[in-house]
C-alpha cells in the first residue's frame, strides 16, 4: 500500500502540470497575440474646441494591424469628470478584422471652464487585457470678432450711409451658419440679414451694409454662429448719431461772372471741391424765376476729387429780378443727394451788356466808314495842293 502511495502522487503532480498546460494553451489563442496588434489610431472631437457647456461628439478610430486574426471587443467607454459622457458605453461585442479600422462614437459634454483635460477611452477585449488611450480635449470660450474697418462720423435724416466690417474667427476651430443680423429703432439695414457660412480657423471676412436712419438712433449688430452643433453670439452697437460729415465732399462755387447776350443771361464760374471725400454728378442749373434755356440749360461737371476743380456755364432768360438763385448739386458714394443754393445778381451794375448780335457789327461799320471818309479827306487836300 505504501508503494501503491508513492506511485498515486506523483501520476497525479504529473496530470495536474499537463492540465495547466493544456489550460493555458486553451486561454492564450492567436486573439490575445492579435490583441497586441490594436491601437487607437485617430481621435476626432466635433467641434474641434469646446464653449463651456457645449455638447459634441468624439469618435475613436482602433484600428487591428494583424494581417491575420481578427479581434473581438465588448466595452467601450469614453469621458472624465470634465469631458462627460452622455451617450451609453459600447457594451455589445464587435469584431475588428485583420487590418481593419473600427470608429467609436461617444456624445460628450463640456462640464468644464477654460482649459486643456485629458478624457480616457477604454475599450475591453473578450480574450485579453483592456486598452486604454489618453487624449486631449479643449474648453475655450474665445467668441468670433466684429470689427468696424469704416463708417461715417455722423448721420442724416433720410440719407443712407455705408457701414464696413471685418468678422474673424480667432478660435483653433471652424465655425458654421455664420450670419450677421442689423436692427435698430427707426432704421432701414440693407441687407437687415447677411449669411456669411463656414469660417475656417484664423480665418476673417469683410462684411458691409448700409443704414438709412429716420432719427438718432443705435445699430445693434448680431453676429450668430454654430460651434458644432451649439448656438452662439455676439453683439455690437454702433451708435447713429445726427450731424455734419466733416469728411464729406464740400462742392463750393467762385470766380461766378455775368453777361447777357441777346436777352440771355450766360453765368460761368468755377466749382471746387473743398471736402475731403470725391463728389459725384457735381451739376449746375438755375433756379426760378429763371427760366433755363439752350445751350446750358444745366451743366454737369462730372465728378470731383479732394482739391480738385471744374467750371460751368449755364444760361437763362430772366425779366424784372436782379438776383437770381443758382443750385449746386452732386452726390456722395452711396448715392445720397445734397443740393446749396447761391444768390447770382443780374442787376446792370453787374452785367455786361450786349443787346444784340446787330449792334455789335455796327461799331466796326462806323469805324471803317470814318476811316474811308479820313482817307478820301486827305486825298482831296493833296490834290487841291499839288493843283496850287
């Protein structure tokens, strides 16, 4: 019995060695080797950056580099404290193949102010240890920029003025929907709406419109924008306040002289522009009681740059007046119309007078009769004298 002992122990030693082996031969298939081969490959946050209390998406890309043995998972999770998961975990089994690539989607939240966190991605495999993967997310608040490259110094009542702006986007990612909205009490924006679209990261756009106030008043600008798939905005206002343009182009008329010819009055000058901006369609015309005739019954000069300047005739019959008004008109680059009036005197005082185109050949007449009667005088005398 006691030889019987020492045979039983040891036969059993020795089975137990080959279960283990055959155990862990079982438990280590080529899955656990391929498991090895797995990693995360990409990681891509939409949006790319975060406003605190945004919610987006991240979506892991695991890609199996084993050209032969595919690899089978059943839990993925993603988020921190910070970087939160909204969505279920990944708790059903997938099959990644050889040399394929697998995307996990996860719903987030950015719980979280200004900063840089570090979510972890953690997915199990059937067969093998879990994988565990790092990345990087980023909270920042910084809003899209308005910015007024020009606008005019002071308004007027009915008259429609250009409003320039540049919007930038000084975020590390791209924004969508961009659109830029104008409103105010008693003003007309036109566009009152300007879709912009995509904004790249860095990128900036020139933006402009016009308002035309009925009073003084405040331009609220309202710049909407999606980070993702979250709504945002900023705001501006630009005050509209009455008065006069100091840049604005100053059309002033000199140098204005009178003459009459044939009963119409001929009133030439010079206009100079005496603003800092150009006058467009600078045109001159009398007024009533003028009544306008040909050749000029208006002039246009055209139009008229800083320190430049242009002359005009206009010509008119007038009847028992000595002053006569006379209009300056021309137009600033948004078309806006501005009109001076100055008193012309017609009076003889200030007139040259030319009845007719008859009394003006008379003289020369007279003249070459007078002449031919001195001629002929003279010829008479030296005759009469050689005769002596």
């Amino acid at each position: 019995m006691k030889n019987a002992r020492f045979i039983i122990f040891p036969t059993l030693i020795l089975l137990l060695i080959v279960g283990i082996g055959m155990v862990s031969a079982i438990a280590t298939p080529d899955s656990i080797v391929a498991a090895d081969n797995v990693y995360v490959s990409n990681v891509t946050f939409d949006p790319g950056s975060f406003f605190t209390g945004d919610s987006g998406t991240v979506t892991v890309y695991v890609t199996n580099s084993n050209s032969d043995t595919s690899v089978v998972v059943n839990h993925g999770t993603f988020g921190d404290q910070n970087i939160k998961l909204t969505s279920t975990s990944y708790d059903t089994s997938a099959n990644i193949g050889p040399l394929q690539k697998q995307p996990f989607t996860f719903s987030v939240l950015a719980d979280a102010k200004e900063g840089t966190y570090f979510p972890t991605f953690s997915l199990s495999f059937r067969d093998s240890d879990s994988l565990y993967y790092r990345t990087t997310a980023e909270v920042d608040n910084t809003p899209l920029q308005l910015t007024v490259v020009d606008k005019p110094d002071t308004f007027a009542q009915g008259n429609k003025k250009t409003i320039y702006l540049q919007v930038s986007n000084p975020r590390k990612n791209k924004v969508r929907n961009v659109v830029l909205e104008v409103s105010g009490a008693g003003i007309t924006a036109t566009p009152a709406k300007t879709f912009i679209g995509d904004l790249a990261a860095g990128a900036s756009i020139p933006v402009n419109f016009t308002i035309t106030p009925d009073q003084p008043t405040t331009a609220l600008l309202t710049l909407r924008y999606d980070n993702g798939n979250n709504p945002h905005n900023v705001t501006m206002e630009i005050p509209v306040t009455f008065g006069v343009d100091k840049t604005q182009a100053d059309p002033v008329m000199s140098n204005v002289q009178v003459n009459i010819v044939a009963g119409i009055y001929h009133v030439t000058g010079d206009v100079n522009n005496a603003g800092l901006q150009t006058a467009y369609t600078v045109m001159v015309t009398s007024l009533p009681p003028a009544v306008p005739q040909d050749p000029y019954k208006s002039y246009v000069v055209g139009a008229l740059k800083s320190d430049d300047f242009g002359s005009f005739e206009v010509t008119f019959s007038a009847e028992n007046v000595s002053v006569i008004p006379i209009q300056l008109s021309f137009k600033d680059a948004d078309g806006n119309v501005y009109n001076t009036v100055q008193d012309v005197k017609i009076s003889s005082a200030g007139v040259t007078p030319q009845t007719s185109v008859g009394s003006n050949l008379l003289f020369p007449v007279i003249a070459v009769v007078i002449v031919l009667c001195a001629c002929i005088g003279g010829w008479y005398f030296y005759v009469r004298r050689n005769k002596k």
